[in-house]
C-alpha cells in the first residue's frame, strides 16, 4: 500500500504558537490547508478518511494515535490504520471473514476496562455475522470485543459511543435500527470493563436503553452523554435525521434521562427542526459559552442543492444563532466544538461536495461565543481550503500525542482522487 506522508517537523512535536490570537477579532482568513499541514496521509481509494477518530493508545506506549477508515462500499480494500503523530504505526484489521465497510463509524479516547489506556470502537456498515460493531483493545489478533443486536434484522448503521461512568470508566453505546414503513431504533448500553477478548455481546433486557418505532426519519446521530442540567447525572442525547426531502421530516434532537430502560414518552425532551427553524440531528455537539451557559449545536446537511447549516439553541429550545450555507454543498456535513488553549469553545464544521458544482471545498471556524442571530458561512472566524471538490472535514477530531504537546486537528477528504487525512496546528495561518 502507497502513502504519501509529509514529515513532522519540530514545530508539532514540541509546539508552535500563531502569531495570531485566537480571538474572533483576529481572523486568520483563508487558509490554504495543504500549507499549514504537518502531516498529509492518502489512500488507496477515494474513500480514505471516510471516518476519524483521536485518542486511542492501541500499542500501549503511552503515545495516542489518530485513527482513519477506507470505506469501499464492499469492495477491497478495506481498512482502519492508526498513526502516531504522522508515522503509520498499526494495521486494524477486520476480524475473521473481512468486513462490509469495516470503520464506517469511528469513536475513541475512553478506557473501558481500567488499563489506562484508551480504546478504538467501530463498526462496518450494516453489519456482518463476522464482525458487527467492535471494541479495539490493541491489534492483537482477538483482542476485540464484538456486539450484536438482539434482532437478526436489525444493522448498525449510525449510532456509536462511549458512554461516560462515575468511576471514570466508559461503558459502549450501540444503536441498531429496522426499517419496515417507518424506523425501529434501539440503543444498547454495554458494560465491558471485565469482559474477555474475543467475546460476542448480544443485545438483551439487561443492555437496553432505549427503543421505539419512528414513522419518518432513517438515521440517527452518533450519542453524546453528557451532564446537561447540571444535575450530577449524564443525559443521553442524539439526533435523528433524513436525507430525503420528500420525507417531509426536517429532524429532531433527543435529550434523554436515565441510564437504562429510558422511556421516550416521560424521559425525553424532544426539539424538532420545524421548532428550531432548520433541518437538524445530523450531527451534534454540547458546548458552553463564557458565560456557563450550555449550549446544544445540530447540523443536517440538506439534499442536493440545499445550502445546510446548523443552529445553536439552549435547553429551554430557545435559538442563539442559525448560521447557513451559501454554496450549495451541504455545508454542515459534520460539527465539532474544540476548545483552544485558553478555554474558549470554537465550532469547526465541514461542507460537503460530492456533485462537483464548484471547484475548491472548505472548512470553516467560527467562535462559539460569536455566534447569534442569523449567520452565514461568510461570517466564519477562519476557513482552510485545498483547492478540491471534495469532502472536506467529512471527518474532524482534536488530536493531542501526549499531554505535554499542542493539540492538533485531524481532518479527513474524501471523495477526491486517493483520498487524504490532514494534521495540523489550527492556529497557524502559514507553515509551520
């Protein structure tokens, strides 16, 4: 397999500074990405960086990895390859039989077995009989963990994470769904810390969280599980989303109470996007302003031609900002919120070009703090280009080797010639 890396220079591992603040007065503009990038990392296929994930310490050296997927729609080759840093360190491969888009979801940067050290969860899409969703302890051959659901009918398709415990463990969150006129959604919670390598888990009473049948909607987010209220106790919260228009379903976002056996009718706190004024529940973040005050960020990227966007809203369902697309790409294709070195919460979301309709494709940065009212991607505090007509930031995660180095952003292109995944130093407007 050919990869193209651009060497590490000094700068990434003992960390450089902008000579611009991170301040929304301060806007480092456009940003040529190829540029500012440390590392550059392609693939095989034009589905190379279909899914990223950060925070894995699969070998155990103490230095966490960066984890990106080949996804090839069943075709070969299918892969999920770890870095540290910008060196390929690890092969994960698929686990006895092969897999049908083995990564098409990644998560990572929880210990689920007290070891100390972080793990990688993934899944391929639709599942298979072999594979199915998966824990990665190491690349150990057998050192995974395997989930089924408790339906045979049922696949894996969205919905994968870590869910935070008290004891600061991580138990495994799998969502499962059946479409028959309409959506069933189920979502399994699996504790895992004393669980053997090699184990299958099948969904059961003991595992389940939530379940219900939708009439519209056929996908769900991947869950977030935070304290939202400020209770002491975790919510589980996680959008649901359509693609089709014709669906006549603009999304919703669920913000649940209870570990187990939560029930949607009395446990849940629905905003639906006809309430919030934009399609939602494609992707999401919780956030909090200078102030303290927490914020919940959705996105759905529209169908084609639609412009996408994202809104911000607290609790109360009341909106901050709704910031739209003016390109006609599906701008907000994937939202992240990551903290810079002072505390301060920036919003970094992708857009997405899969029609070719123009010739460059962007990421764009906005302060959390900044956002109010209606916005447009033109008000964005920083944009990075490559010049494709891609997917950029199809993937994007916070990257950070070791606790005594800059974080990084790992940011994934899909959908362009061999694909590419980026690191780089967010608050560089040059090279470093």
């Amino acid at each position: 397999m050919s990869h193209r890396l651009l060497a590490l220079s000094l700068c990434v591992a003992l960390g450089c500074s902008s000579s611009d603040p991170s301040d929304p007065n301060h806007p480092l503009g456009t940003v040529d990405l190829s540029d500012v990038a440390s590392v550059q990392v392609e693939g095989q296929s034009d589905k190379w960086g279909y899914a990223v994930a950060a925070g894995a310490d699969l070998d155990g050296d103490g230095v966490e990895e960066w984890v990106a997927s080949e996804v090839t729609e069943g075709f070969a080759p299918n892969a999920v390859r770890a870095y540290e840093r910008g060196d390929e360190q690890l092969q994960i491969e698929p686990g006895p039989g092969g897999s049908f888009n083995f990564g098409w979801h990644l998560a990572a940067g929880f210990d689920t077995d007290g070891d100390g050290r972080p793990e990688l969860l993934g899944n391929d899409y639709w599942g298979s009989e072999e594979l199915g969703p998966w824990l990665k302890r190491s690349t150990e051959p057998g050192d995974d963990i395997r989930f089924n659901p408790p339906d045979p009918l049922m696949k894996v398709v969205s919905g994968l994470g870590f869910a935070p415990r008290s004891d600061g463990l991580a138990d495994v969150l799998v969502f499962s769904q059946r479409w028959n006129n309409g959506l069933h959604l189920r979502i399994d919670r699996f504790d895992v810390s004393s669980v053997a390598p090699g184990t299958v888990m099948p969904g059961d009473v003991d595992t389940l969280v939530f379940e219900r049948d939708f009439d519209v909607g056929l996908y769900a987010s991947d869950p977030l599980v935070v304290d939202v209220d400020d209770d002491g106790s975790n919510e589980l919260l996680f959008g649901r989303w359509d693609r089709y228009l014709d669906a006549g379903f603009d999304g919703e976002v669920w913000v649940c109470r209870g570990e187990r056996n939560i029930d949607p009718d009395t446990d849940c706190d629905v905003y639906t996007g006809e309430a919030l004024g934009m399609r939602v529940g494609r992707s999401l973040a919780a956030a909090r302003l200078s102030d303290g005050t927490l914020v919940l960020l959705t996105s759905a990227n529209g169908p084609e031609g639609d412009d996408g966007g994202f809104v911000v809203f607290t609790l109360d369902g009341n909106v901050r900002a709704r910031v739209h697309g003016t390109r006609q790409v599906r701008f907000g294709n994937n939202l992240t919120v990551v903290a810079d070195a002072q505390g301060a919460d920036w919003v970094y979301v992708g857009d997405l070009d899969y029609y070719e309709q123009h010739d460059t494709n962007q990421l764009y940065r906005f302060s959390l703090d900044s956002l109010s009212g209606e916005l447009t991607d033109l008000d964005a505090h920083t944009t990075w280009t490559t010049g494709h007509a891609a997917v950029l930031g199809a993937g994007i995660a916070p990257y950070r080797a070791t606790p005594e180095e800059r974080e990084l952003l790992v940011v994934s292109e899909p959908y362009y010639e061999a694909g590419a995944v980026y690191v780089f130093d967010p608050w560089l407007e040059h090279g470093p």
